[in-house]
C-alpha cells in the first residue's frame, strides 16, 4: 500500500463538504496541507482542527477565478511545505438552468471556476510531479460528468470537461508514475447538495463516504491502475421522499 506520509497536497474548497472532508483525511494520513477558499474564518476552522490532531496544514485564501491568486497558491504551498505530490480540484460552483435560458455570466463564472482552475492547476504541478516521477490528481466532478441531464446546463458541460481532462491527464502521464482520477459521485450531502430543493438529504451521500474512496484509491500500489472516472452513486433513491 501507497504511504502518503511526508507529501504536499493542495485542496480547493476546502473550507466546507468535500474539500474539507479530503483535507483532513490526507492530513491525517501525513500530507503536509496548502487549504484554499474565500472563506478565511472557516479555512482557518479546519486548519485548526487538523493541528490539533497533529497534522501539519496552511492557510492560503484563494478566488479560483482569479489567476493572480492561482499562482501565489502554489508558490505559497512550495515555499512554505514543499513541491507540490497531490492536487485535489474541488472548488465547484453550480448554476442550473437549460440552454434555451442560458445566462453566459453564469455560464463563465461556472466554468471559470469549475474547468479553468482545475486545468491551470493541473498544468503548473504536472511538470514537477512529471520530473519526479510521482504525482496524484484529483478532481472532484460529479454524477452530471458522466450523465447528461437535462436543465443543468453548464453545470454538465464543465463537469463532463472535467472528466475529458483527467483522462488526458492519465493517458498524457501514467509512464511517468502519475495517478489521475475524476471523482464523480451523485448527490452529497453538502452545503451544494442542500442547494437542490426537491432532493431528500436522507438519501444523499455522505461526505465521508466519498472521502472513503479516496483514500483508498491514493492506498493501492504503484501498479493499480483504477479509472480514471470513479463513479460513487447512493443506493437509495435521493429525489424519494
């Protein structure tokens, strides 16, 4: 099994739900941790809980449309912790509406946040985890990234991207040791999830279960090869009341 004890990671969105919830796994499992949002006061939150259980985290407020603010989070993570072993795109915004009503400022700020981040980041770790010849990235999509449905608009074309680019990522970088996968799970019991009036939180996945096939899929060897879309459904009906 893969020992993660020592590594860089850089979590986006990772001051609530999923991003929170991989932040502290990793931190727990000795991943050294950057932790970018917007929201400081809750980034500053879960970077305490994760010292206080001995974990070693960072606090680097960050506005993914901003490119300014890409950059100076990686520079932050490699000054202060290191070169960058583990992305996790996370960050994700949601504007459901179908095409025949579409909104193109909810359209841009949609994929800003959820396409053009994730594939920024992505291109400026991969050259050094390429050089080192190991390297993990995660991005987070979604059930909509391997279903098309309708009325959710760009929230599926930038899921569906999201997809695209982590099977370039693996395909452009498997001989060099590097692990991509897109992780797509179905409703989750987050604050995003609680946004969808007519689901059943009941029935939602839990945040902790999708953490739960994260760590196990950063766990198998270097021989493994799994995905890269990993799609993680509930068992019940989350729409059932």
């Amino acid at each position: 099994m893969t020992n993660l004890t020592g590594l860089v990671g850089v979590v986006t969105g990772a001051s609530s739900g999923i991003g929170e919830g991989l932040a502290k796994m990793l931190a727990a499992e000795g991943v050294k941790v950057a932790l970018a949002a917007r929201r400081v006061e809750e980034l500053g939150r879960v970077v305490a809980e994760i010292q206080s259980g001995g974990g070693t985290a960072v606090v680097v407020p960050t506005n993914v449309r901003e490119e300014d603010q890409l950059k100076n989070l990686i520079e932050r993570t490699q000054q202060e912790l290191g070169p960058i072993d583990l992305l996790v795109n996370n960050a994700g915004v949601a504007r459901n509406q179908p095409i025949h009503k579409l909104n193109m400022k909810h359209w841009d700020l949609v994929m800003d946040v959820n396409l053009r981040a994730p594939a920024y980041l992505c291109s400026v770790v991969l050259p050094g985890m390429r050089e080192r010849r190991r390297g993990f990235i995660i991005n987070i999509a979604s059930e909509a990234g391997l279903f098309v449905y309708a009325g959710m608009g760009a929230y599926t074309v930038s899921k569906n991207a999201v997809r695209v680019l982590t099977q370039l990522i693996q395909d452009e970088n498997q001989n060099r040791n590097i692990k991509a996968w897109a992780i797509c799970p179905g409703m989750v019991d987050t604050p995003m999830g609680a946004d969808m009036p007519s689901g059943n939180p009941e029935h939602f996945l839990k945040v902790n279960e999708v953490v739960d096939v994260v760590r196990f899929l950063l766990k198998q060897g270097d021989n493994v090869k799994l995905g890269p879309e990993i799609l993680i459904r509930t068992m019940l009906d989350p729409f059932e009341h």
